[in-house]
C-alpha cells in the first residue's frame, strides 16, 4: 500500500475521531445555522407583527384645523397628543415620550380644501428604531390620505382617477432556468462555504504538524520507513478532506436554514424557492477542489512554520483577513464582473459558486479562475512540501 495513503489514513482516522473537529464541520453548520436563522427569522416576524397593530404615541402641531388629518391618525393607530410647538416636540422626542411628532402648517385645512399643497413636517429620533419604524407607518397613512383627498378633487371636475395616472407599469418576471430563491443564495452561500471551508480545517491542519511538534511525537512519525513527502502529502490530504467536508455541510446547513418557514420573514418571496440540478452540484464540487488545496497548502504551511499551535494561531490572524476580505466582497460583486477577477484567489471561486447557482456560467471566467487558482494551489503545496523537508524548521522549538 502506498504510504502516503497510510499516513493520510491513519491521519484521518484521528481527526475524524477528534469531537472538536466533528462538531465544527459537521454538527454547528447542519445545527447551529438552521437555528440561528430560525431564531432571526421568528425576531423578524415578531418586529414586523409589532410594527403593524402596535399603538404608536405621537404629537402633533395643529396651529389651526387638520381636525381629519388627525382622526385619520387616530384610526391609523397613533396616539395623538396635542403639542404647543417645535421645541416641546423635540423635548418629547428627545424623552422618547412620543415616537414621532407631525407639524402641520398654519393653513394647512385651507390649502387641503382650495385644491393646493397642505404641507406637514415630520419629526423623528433617527437613532431611536421606533421612531423609525413611525415614520414608516406615518408615510403609508399619509400616501393614503392623499390619494383620498385626490379623488375628491377629480371628483368635483367630473374626472376619472384615470387622469391621475397616465401610466400603469406592471413588472412580469419571466421564467428562468434557476429558482428565483437562488439569487438570495448566490450573494449568501459563496460567503459561507468560502469561509467554512477555511475555518474548518484550521484546527485539524494546525494539530496534524504543530500539535505533533509539541507533544513530540512527530519524530515517531519520522522515524518510519515513510518519506518526508509521504509524509506531508498524507497530512495535506487529510487537511483536504475536512476542508472539503466543512464547505459541503456549511452548504447544507444553509439549504436546510433557507428551506425552514421562518426564513420567509427574512427572505420574503424568495424563501424556500431554490434549487441546485445533478450538473451545478458537480460544477460547486469541482470549484471547491482548487480552493481547500490551496486553503489546506497554506494552513499545513502555517502549521509546519509554527513551534506549536499557540504560534500557529497567532499567524492565523493576518493570514484570515486575506480570506475574510474577498469573501465579504463576493457579496457584492456581480456575477458579469471583469475577467481579471478571475485572477484573484479565493473572490473566483467565489464568483464561480455565484454563477453556478444564477446559471450564469461564464465558460472563460471558469476556466482562466480553475487555471490560476489550481496553479496557485500547487505552487503553495511544492511550497508546504519544501518547507516540511526541511530539518531546521521541522524540529524547531
């Protein structure tokens, strides 16, 4: 039997045996991020419920009538307070007494009856989310009164509503190859799986060299008949497969969160409207491939260069920013972006899983990203190999 498959095996064995690293990659994705979601979307709905039929204390400044405009806020859920002016509103404001505060000019019932614009000014706290959440109620009530007021006036000059708006605009979405749910997935799911699939193997990568180094028993392994590059290569196998593994049930995790009613409080129409065929499954998987050799080429790097795993760590911190940045930028880059895009590692996969999930594949994008990113890769595993044979680095401590 070969031996680097004898020291990846028996590598895996220990790591999969290892309940940190099942918990990480298998049981927090599959568990913990249905949870999450299920606990944003019931607060969501809970804030939404609330923001309806909510009874929403509020001021108003009435120098003279507006007696409709405030009965139509009474019936609209506020409860109106009468205010002498500015400055006691603002107080009121400022003391969260009221949420929001309505200024009506002096003539504002004359200008509403001659046919003119009766104007009102709306105060609110902007740091305040109540009073945010009042101003939202207030501007559909005020929509309301208007379009009321503006059949009244077409109504007196015996005009239809229809001279009001010239132009109906209906939207039609048509029908696509992909759900629509997975453009919310396409700008969530490259994010996760890239930082997962990083975060993942962290701590298998650092344990397999840098926990060996400190508890001594590396040089146990050195001692047998394997070479140090069936060595190395056995332990960035093992990396490669935790890594694999931490992207593909992040996934899951994530399809499964998408797919729970609550996520509909979040994700409105989109929610649980999504779909992955046989092809873009296989398309994701064949992404991820250059991605965790590459993740796993420069975590067994760390791992090796380290004294021990407190060491390692510390690294770990700059080495992260160079993957948590493309990966936040992947939720906002488009999915038509510029080829050179494709240069960059980590963001192309990314834009790829974007792509594969729209079905918007750029066949050239595809193919120049899984070039550079594949050279990158073995360029960064030729590096761990060398590093691992050498005695200096291997034995310090």
């Amino acid at each position: 039997m070969n031996r680097t498959f004898v020291v990846f095996w028996k590598e895996l064995r220990e790591v999969l045996r290892d309940r940190r690293v099942l918990f990480s990659t298998i049981v927090s994705p599959l568990l913990l991020t249905p949870m999450l979601l299920w606990g944003i979307g019931m607060m969501v709905r809970q804030r939404q419920e609330s923001a309806r039929t909510v009874v929403i204390p509020a001021g108003v400044v009435a120098p003279r009538g507006g007696e409709e405009f405030i009965t139509a806020l009474k019936e609209g859920g506020f409860a109106v307070q009468t205010v002498e002016n500015r400055q006691q509103a603002e107080a009121m404001l400022r003391s969260r007494r009221v949420k929001v505060v309505v200024l009506l000019e002096e003539r504002f019932e004359e200008h509403l009856h001659n046919e003119s614009t009766a104007k009102l000014v709306v105060l609110f706290d902007p740091l305040n989310d109540s009073s945010r959440d009042a101003v939202q109620r207030l501007k559909a009530l005020t929509d309301s009164f208007s379009a009321v007021w503006l059949q009244r006036r077409l109504a007196r000059r015996f005009i239809g509503s229809e001279f009001a708006q010239p132009l109906a605009v209906v939207t039609q979405a048509i029908k696509t190859e992909s759900p629509v749910g997975n453009l919310v997935l396409s700008i969530i799911l490259p994010y996760v799986i890239v930082l997962s699939a990083f975060f993942g193997a962290v701590s298998p990568a650092f344990d397999l060299v840098a926990g060996e180094k400190e508890r001594g028993t590396l040089e146990t392994l050195l001692a047998t008949p394997a070479s140090r590059r069936q060595i190395v290569w056995g332990k960035f196998l093992t990396v490669v497969v935790v890594c694999m593994l931490a992207a593909i049930f992040a996934m899951l995790g994530m399809m499964l969160a998408f797919a729970m009613p609550t996520s509909a409080n979040i994700f409105a129409e989109q929610a649980g409207k999504f779909g992955l065929s046989v092809p873009a499954m296989g398309a994701l998987l064949v992404t991820l491939l250059p991605l965790t050799v590459f993740y796993s080429a420069m975590l067994v790097i760390l791992s090796t260069f380290a004294r021990n795993q407190k060491e390692a760590q510390t690294y770990l911190i700059p080495l992260s920013s160079l993957i948590v940045l493309p990966a936040v930028a992947s939720m906002f880059v488009r999915t038509e972006s510029g080829l050179w895009l494709a240069a960059i590692p980590v963001l192309n996969s990314a834009i790829i899983i974007k792509q594969v999930l729209t079905g918007i594949v750029n066949p050239t994008f595809l193919l120049v990203s899984l070039l550079l990113s594949g050279l990158v890769a073995v360029l960064t595993l030729q590096i761990a190999t060398r590093l691992f044979e050498r005695e200096t680095v291997l034995l310090s401590s």
